[in-house]
C-alpha cells in the first residue's frame, strides 16, 4: 500500500513537472521586443507565379515557379499583438513533424503562438510620399520567416520578404498546400554530403538570383496599379537588398551586377558557393560572426573603399535572423558567447545605420 502511494506521488509531482514545462515552453519562442521605429508595420502577403520559369523541382513538368512574398511596410503605431506568420508556422510545424519522432500536436503547441507587432492587411501610411524598398532573403534549408523584418520596416523601409520554393523548410499558398524543403537536398544535410550540399546550393544560388529580378517586375507592377495600396509608394531608386546565410551569398552577385540595388548586406553568409572573387564599389557591409569572417576574405580583398567588414563579437550563425528561443533553450540550441538579444540590437544597430545613410532615408 504504501509503495503505490509513493508511485502515485511520484506520477504526481512528474504530471505538475511536465505540465509547468509544457507551458513555459509554448511556444518555443522568446517575445518578440517592441518595435523601436518611428512607425508601426503592416504586412500584405503576395502569391507570385512566373510564367516563364517551369520550377524544376516539381514533379508536374507543367508547374511554373511560385513564390510566396510578403510586404512588410510603414503604417499607424500600435502596441497591439498580432499572430505571427501563422501560416508559415503552421507549414514548418507540418514539416518538422513529418521528419521527426514528436507528434504534430506536440510541434504545434511548441511552435504556434509567437506573437508580433506586423498588423496583417493595414493601410501604408502617407506620411512620406514613398518609401525605399530593401529585398530580404533568408538562409537555405531552415525555416523561411525573419521577425526582424517587421522592426526593419518601422524604419520606414517597405521590405520585400522572399521565400525561395523547395529551398525553405515550409511555405504555405493559397490554396493552403504546403511545399517543403526539397527530400533531395534534406537527404544530404543528413548525410553531411557537402559535396553534394554545395552542388545544390550553386544551382540555387541561379534560381534565386532569378527570383529576386521576377519579384522586382512584379513590384513595379503593383506600384503603377492605382488599385493597389502600394501604388507609388515604392521607391525603386532606393533599393537595398538584405540577405542571411546563404542568402547574403546571393545578395552580393545581385547588388554586383544590378545597377538598381544600391546598397547591400550580407549577414554571416559565405561565398562558397556560386560567387565569384570579383569585387566592385558599392556600399556593401558583411556582417559576420566569428565563425564565418574569414570565410570572405577572398571576396572581400578585391572589394572597393564603400565596402565595410563588421565582426560581430561573441556571436554564432543563428544569431542573424529571429525570431529567438526562449532560454535556458536559446543557450542550449544557440552556442553564442553574449546574450542574443545584445547581440541581436547590435547587429540591427548596423543594419539601421547602414541603409539609412545609403538610401537615404
């Protein structure tokens, strides 16, 4: 009798444990910190077909390249809290499920109910005639979403977030069908083929740098249609592009060779896949971790005086691009040797600085 008292005690105590853990790990994420920008953010999500371009990844030889983008832009100030991206949350929690041994109900608590400041569909503000427009696109084989886009918008930049198909852990359309990371280059980060990483990454790099004119075309396009919220709000003579991983990688060709793009950044991405060592003279910052600095040297010697080179001390690759895990899972999963919210305010300290000297703002 009393061995199953003490068993019942201890399922007990283990029931209120797991339960207390449960709930300050749902969901995973840390809060999201106020926006410190002038402005507050909405955000209007576009679903993109190119009709020139079959996607090659897709198993229907007749299926064209679709992109999901969303606009985040400058609109009226609000403290009020907005679900964040909850369909590409939903995507990503569909994914991980899928190629894990957690049950989905498990990965959609943990994963759902992180909440932002971007109000979903609110009207652009007038208070400037037009706005500079930055380009994001995020890093490759993770998920796609970026929380410090909606504080980059508060600036009063409209950004352009890009989610390349096949190439991100989750992206959802319209008609709520989901594509995930493409099952090819998925098998080769778990056999750690970087030969065959790398392969892949150089292809992508081609589809993306594509991606990034297509979207261009498609932006100038709303931005002469007078039935659109963003029409003539877009200032296609301040264009900035702004890319994480092996985004930044793509993000150095494109402001190289596209006279549009004024100002670029790489955020700790490296030049191993189809860059070039060929510089050039634009304002370009790379800002690195110490992990990854070295990795552009050969890029980086051949470049012209408005280039900079920005260490960011203590810091590891997962630091670039939110949103952040809540501790003690951010010191678990994200090695880096500061806090990661100093050290995400200094990096979008520079981010800040950089564009609003070269675009003017």
């Amino acid at each position: 009798m009393k061995k199953n008292k003490i068993l019942a005690l201890f399922f007990l105590v283990l029931i209120v444990v797991v339960t207390g853990l449960y709930k300050y790990f749902c969901p995973v994420w840390a809060p999201l910190p106020k926006l410190t920008g002038a402005y507050g953010v909405g955000i209007n999500t576009k679903q993109l077909v190119d009709l020139d371009r079959s996607e090659i990844y897709s198993k229907d030889s007749n299926d064209k390249r679709m992109l999901m983008v969303d606009l985040y832009y400058p609109t009226r100030k609000t403290d009020q809290l907005y679900l964040y991206q909850p369909e590409m949350l939903k995507a990503f929690s569909q994914e991980v499920t899928a190629h894990s041994h957690l049950p989905g109900f498990i990965w959609n608590s943990l994963l759902t109910g992180l909440k932002g400041y971007a109000q979903p569909n609110a009207q652009i503000i007038n208070t400037k005639p037009n706005y500079p427009i930055i380009i994001s696109l995020p890093g490759i084989g993770g998920p796609a979403f970026n929380s410090d886009l909606e504080e980059v918008a508060s600036w009063g930049y409209i950004v352009a977030a890009i989610y390349p198909t096949y190439d991100v852990d989750g992206v959802m359309f319209n008609d709520d069908k989901i594509i995930g990371l493409n099952p090819e280059l998925r098998n080769y980060v778990a056999q750690n083929d970087r030969d065959n990483i790398y392969a892949y990454r150089g292809r992508a790099h081609q589809i993306w740098l594509q991606d990034v004119k297509f979207v261009l075309q498609e932006l100038q396009k709303i931005n002469h249609d007078s039935a659109s919220m963003f029409f003539n709000k877009l200032d296609f003579n301040r264009l900035g592009i702004l890319g994480v991983s092996h985004g930044g990688a793509v993000a150095i060709d494109f402001c190289r060779d596209n006279e549009i793009c004024k100002a670029g950044i790489d955020m700790d991405g490296w030049t191993k896949t189809a860059n070039t060592e060929q510089g050039f003279n634009k304002p370009f910052m790379f800002l690195m971790s110490p992990e990854n600095v070295d990795k552009i040297d050969p890029l980086f010697i051949n470049m012209g005086s408005l280039t900079q080179k920005v260490l960011i001390e203590g810091s590891v690759h997962a630091n670039f691009g939110g949103p952040m895990l809540k501790w003690p899972l951010s010191k678990l999963f994200v090695n880096s040797k500061r806090d990661p919210i100093q050290i995400r305010t200094e990096i979008l300290q520079y981010v800040r600085k950089f564009f609003d000297k070269y675009l003017d703002i």
